[in-house]
C-alpha cells in the first residue's frame, strides 16, 4: 500500500467521490455503451464503503480473511471498476480505457479471475445478492471451525450492492429467507433504492415495502434518506456491523445518474450520456472535461484512507494461521488453496449381498465417507434428503446455533442453492446440493455462473427419468440432460450402477476445478459384473461384447444400459452381434483421444442409442435421428412398467425396433 499522505481531516471526500464518477462516465463514453445511471447515483456508496469500512489490502487482492464485496448490480462495473483504480488495486488507466473491450480485464460485466478485486462473476440480477449468502455462510462455519478461545481467525464480513432488479428476482427472496433463518449478521446489503429501473419508474411494477419484507425475514434493516450523505452512509454501515445476531439491509436513497440532465429517469441506467451533458456533469463535480483526468490528490486521499485502516492486515493474518494447531492450519489450507484433487481411491464401500442397489443410494454411501473425510466438502438439500440421499451421517447439521455442521437444510429454494453454494465454492468449498433432476430447471442460471467461474461445485440429481412412474409427468425429466450437457464447462454423468457411481465420483474428484452434473436413478438396479470403476473417468467404455463381427453397437446411460444389454443377449440368440457401450459422459468421451473413441465405436458399425431423454444430446455421436431411440415428449402418470410400455422402453418394444433397425 501507499504511504500516507497527510492528514485524513484534510481530505475532501466528496472530490474522491465526484473523481469516482468522473472516471467511470469517461469508461462509458469511451466504450459507446455502458451504465452511467448507477454509477452516478451509487457512487457514494461505494467509496464510503471502500474508504472506511472494507477490510482490504489492495496489493493482496486475495489475501483470505479480507472483506468480500460483491456488486450484486454488475450494470455498475464501470463504477466498481473506477473506484479499484483509484483504491490502489493492479488496474491502471489504460484498464479502464479499454472497458468493454475484447479481452480487457474490465469486460462489460464483472467476471471472475478477470479482474483483481472482483469476487464473483455477476450480471444476471439477484445471483450475486444469493451469492453472497453462501460466502456469508461459509464464513459462519469457517469461524466456528477456526475461532477457538481468543482466537479470531477467521472474521470477514460479506457486503452486496444490490439494486431494485436484484429484489425483484425470484432468487434474492428465497436467499435472503434462508440467511435471516440462518441469522448470518456478517452479510451486510447496501440498496441503491431509486425508484427506477429499466423500463420505467418502479412504481409501474414494484411496489411492495421492502423494508417490510425484509424484517419479516429475519433481517435488520436501516434507511439512509440521503445518499449523498457520507457520514450517514458511514454510520448505517458501522450499526449493520455491530449486529449479533441478524444480517442487515441498508436502504439508501439515490438518485439515478445524479447530476445527468436525466436524472432521476429511465432514460439513464443503460446508453452512454451525450458529450454536452457529460460536461455539464463535470462542470457542477468542478472537473476537468478531459477524459481520464485524474486528480492525484484524490488518489492519494483515497488510498491514504484505506492505508491507514488496513495496513499489516495480510501480515497479521498469516501470523494468526502460522499460531494454529497443526491439523487446523492444514485444514485452512484446503481452504485458502481453493481448487485441489482428492484421492479418493481408497473409499471404502461394501456392496449389499444381494448386488442390487439404487444408485441414489451407493451415491450417499460415497458421498458420505468423502464428506466425513474431507473439510471441504459441505452442502445439503432442497428439503429432499430423504429422496436423494445426501443426508451425510456424523457431519452434524448446519443452523444458527450449531454452525459448525455440514448438512445444510436449503428448504424448497433450489434457485438460492444453486447460488449459495456458488458463495461457498469461492470460499475454497467443493460444495454439493442436491434434488429431483426434473427441478434442475430452477438451479441452471447459477449452474451457468459455477460453469463460467469454473467452480469445483457437484450436483447431484436423483429420480431421473420416466421410471419415477406414477409421480407422473411433472417429475419424469426429459429435456434436463439436453440442457445440462449443453451447458460450457459442464460435466454430466448418468451412472448405470454401483460400480460407476464410484467411478463418477473418482472423476469429479480428481479434477480440481469445474462443476459437474449426476443423474441417478431412484430404482434399485443389479450391480453389473461388467461395469468398470477406472473408466468412468473416460466418459464411455464397452460393457457386453460379443467379440465377433458386429452386427450394431447400442450406446445407452443409466438405466438404460440394463436394458441395453438384455436386448443385446435377446437378439444374440437371433444370431446379431451387438455390443453395447455405457456412456456415463459424452462430454468425457468426446475429449479421449481418436483412436480410443473409434476402438469403442468403430466407424464401420451402426449406432443406435437408447436413452429415455431428448435426443438433442447425440448428435455428436449418431447423425441419423432414426437410430435415436430416445423421447421428445413428457411422460406420463402410471407404474415404471405402463410408462416404459407406453413409450417404447420395455425390452420387448425395443427388441423389436433394433432388430429392424439392424436388418
């Protein structure tokens, strides 16, 4: 950090905060487009927070026990990114000149990795507020696990700005339910309230008392009517800090794109201010109208001010580790380290005598002997424990009072958990939640953020096909794998049995970063002698091989593979030869090198795939629709029999339909 300047009753904030937005205008006009509107009207906001509250250092961005401060309203990049500048961060002026710019490390909206001193990739509105909620959580559980006696290890607080989009979302709602239920008082919300959003004046279409909501969700919440005013600012800040026991929101009070001749309108948040009104601007901020004119008092001042509050904070920190026990500063490292490997070879499971068993249900052996081992595996339900088996035996259940457990009850909030254990896979977790595949619906814009921020986060989907039966068609997926597998950066795995349910969890565990996808059945399913634990991990394998001449190869996931392979013994006997490949993931698959994919689907040979999902997820593999043996339609309410018979998934319908094919 910079030395100190001088005297910090000297300094005039409100320069720093006019340079903030001088800044940030400049970034906007030089890109043709941008957010001026938030940038002009938050602008105090998010230097009183940086100035005086963040517990930072500028030339450790990373150091782990800082303050995280996620702009939840990521349309205000430009400001976010101004104020980094000014604060001390590695982001020079020609950063900023080259804001919205092919590969700048000031992109449009804040991504991850991409920018020093951004938390967290945001933009969609509401992910990065739930968010939050997760790192809030897992500073709870990090400090109960590290604080011990006077020991404060582990103390960072979790600051959002947010704005009326992020409350309008769905996500945000179920978020900040499960954090006043959780009473996560470290989380702190600044709302940049203007009565405005893109399309017009909220009146139109959000009226609700916020404040309201919030305090009948378990929240403490104060109002600052001027956002102009630092000192209120500053003093709702260090209240929300003084909480024990409530997160808190602060409303400011805001004008949108504040000294704009459209202040106050729509017509601000989202184009670029034309030239005669951004003089205006810095005629009233008593600015230089010279683009990027920096005032280096006003650099000095701010940096001087955080100097003075953070200095030696990394320091102290690694001393405070380096105090610990030794297995505590070990299990910390798993956590400073972020992404690492697991060897998971030697997990122990011991298959039932009757070699049988539903693969929801090896997947919750396994994933508890992982969690009981390793710190960082944590995660939970969306109030399914008992349907997909992710209850972990012996880890003790996180809540309010007991925050140190690690089986988190997400309630019926899949949207909030997918983002929550975002928060925690940024906090050096390798996070797990869980429900029905049919609902994973509800979790793919935060599952979209995992795979764009290549967070080491799993999935794990159960009941995951027609076979559910009389449930019905709600829950029997279809399209889910389709669009899962679609999905950049995404492994999904579809597991036939015991054997590759190890198999898959040996392949998400070994890589050290990136999401991936399960789909389990709910069935119990024999537990194949020809399955192989070692190559899952290759994404497709043979498992029924009749070592002569083929007459075709059956591809099938799941479920289905035992189908497959009755079908291929029945028509054995009717003299064709057919081997059937199990391809747990296509995606895997797809990535081994030519001569191993061809060894296992020889080009020569007709493919028919049998899956009880959309089609839309082969054609890679199988260019002819009519050797897709697939569904591309909903199901339906009966037994697993009815529903298989009804749609061609019964051995006999699809004996018959391969044999023809094959003919």
């Amino acid at each position: 950090m910079v030395a100190p300047k001088r005297d910090e009753s000297e300094i005039n904030e409100q320069k720093i905060v006019d340079q903030i937005r001088s800044l940030a205008i400049d970034m906007i006009d030089a890109a043709g487009s941008g957010h001026p509107g938030i940038a002009l009207g938050a602008a105090p906001i998010i230097y009183s927070l940086y100035a005086h509250h963040l517990k930072v250092d500028p030339e450790n961005p990373n150091f782990y026990n800082r303050d995280r401060f996620i702009m939840s309203a990521g349309h205000g990049s430009a400001l976010l990114y101004a104020t980094l500048h000014m604060a001390g961060y590695p982001l020079t002026l020609e950063d900023l000149k080259q804001f919205r710019r092919i590969d700048s490390t000031t992109p449009g909206h804040p991504e991850y990795k991409k920018t020093p001193g951004v938390e967290m990739t945001t933009g969609p509105l509401g992910q990065g507020l739930a968010t939050a909620v997760g790192v809030a959580l897992a500073e709870r559980n990090l400090s109960a696990r590290f604080n011990k006696g006077k020991k404060e290890i582990i103390d960072f607080n979790t600051y959002v700005l947010c704005g009326d989009g992020d409350l309008m979302e769905g996500i945000s709602y179920e978020a900040a339910s499960l954090a006043g239920a959780l009473k996560l008082n470290k989380l702190i919300v600044l709302y940049d309230s203007n009565d405005t959003c893109l399309d017009g004046p909220t009146i139109q279409c959000f009226t609700e008392n916020v404040a309201m909501r919030f305090i009948a969700q378990g929240w403490n919440v104060i109002t600052v009517a001027d956002g102009e005013d630092i000192s209120l600012i500053n003093k709702a800040i260090e209240e929300a800090k003084s909480s024990t026991d409530k997160p808190t929101l602060i409303e400011v009070k805001t004008k949108i794109g504040k000294y704009s001749k459209l202040e106050g309108t729509n017509l601000v948040h989202g184009q670029p201010l034309d030239r005669e009104d951004i003089a205006n601007i810095k005629e009233k901020m008593q600015i230089r109208d010279i683009p990027f004119t920096v005032s280096q008092i006003t650099v000095d001042d701010f940096r001087t001010l955080i100097h003075n509050r953070c200095k030696n904070i990394t320091e102290k920190f690694n001393k405070a580790v380096d105090s610990l026990e030794e297995e505590d500063r070990e299990w910390l490292e798993n956590f400073k380290s972020g992404n690492k490997s697991f060897d998971l070879k030697d997990i122990i499971y011991e298959p039932p005598i009757e070699k049988s068993e539903s693969p929801r249900v090896t997947s919750g052996k396994i994933l508890t002997s992982i969690a009981n081992r390793y710190p960082t595996v944590m995660g939970g339900s969306a109030d399914l424990f008992s349907s997909t088996k992710t209850y972990v035996e012996g880890a003790g259940n996180f809540y309010s009072e007991n925050p140190i457990g690690k089986n988190i009850f997400f309630g019926v909030r899949e949207h909030a958990m997918g983002a929550i254990l975002n928060g925690l896979a940024l906090c050096g977790y390798h996070p797990y939640g869980s429900t029905f595949l049919s609902f994973s619906d509800y979790l793919k814009p935060s599952i979209r953020m995992a795979a764009m921020m290549d967070l080491p986060v799993t999935y794990i989907f159960t009941h995951d096909s027609i076979s559910v039966g009389q449930d019905g068609a709600t829950h029997q997926p279809i399209e889910q794998l389709a669009a899962l597998r679609a999905t950049p950066n995404l492994e999904v795995f579809r597991p036939a049995d015991a054997n590759e349910v190890i198999g898959v969890y040996r392949a998400i565990f070994e890589k050290t970063s990136g999401p991936a996808a399960i789909s389990l059945s709910r069935n119990n399913l024999p537990i194949l002698e020809t399955t192989k634990i070692n190559e899952v991990s290759k994404g497709g394998y043979t498992v029924f091989d009749p070592e002569r001449k083929l007459s075709g190869i059956l591809i099938a996931t799941g479920e289905e593979v035992h189908l497959a392979i009755e079908v291929a013994k029945r028509l054995k006997t009717k003299g064709l030869d057919i081997k059937v490949v199990s391809m747990p993931c296509i995606k895997r698959f797809l990535e081994q090198p030519q001569e191993y994919i061809d060894n296992i689907l020889p080009v020569e040979v007709r493919k028919i795939v049998i899956e009880t999902a959309s089609s839309m997820s082969w054609n890679s593999i199988v260019f002819n629709k009519k050797y897709l043996i697939t569904l591309d339609e909903y199901g339906a309410s009966g037994t697993k029999e009815e529903v298989y018979k009804k749609f061609g998934f019964d051995v006999d319908s699809l004996e018959e339909k391969i044999e023809n094919l094959l003919k």
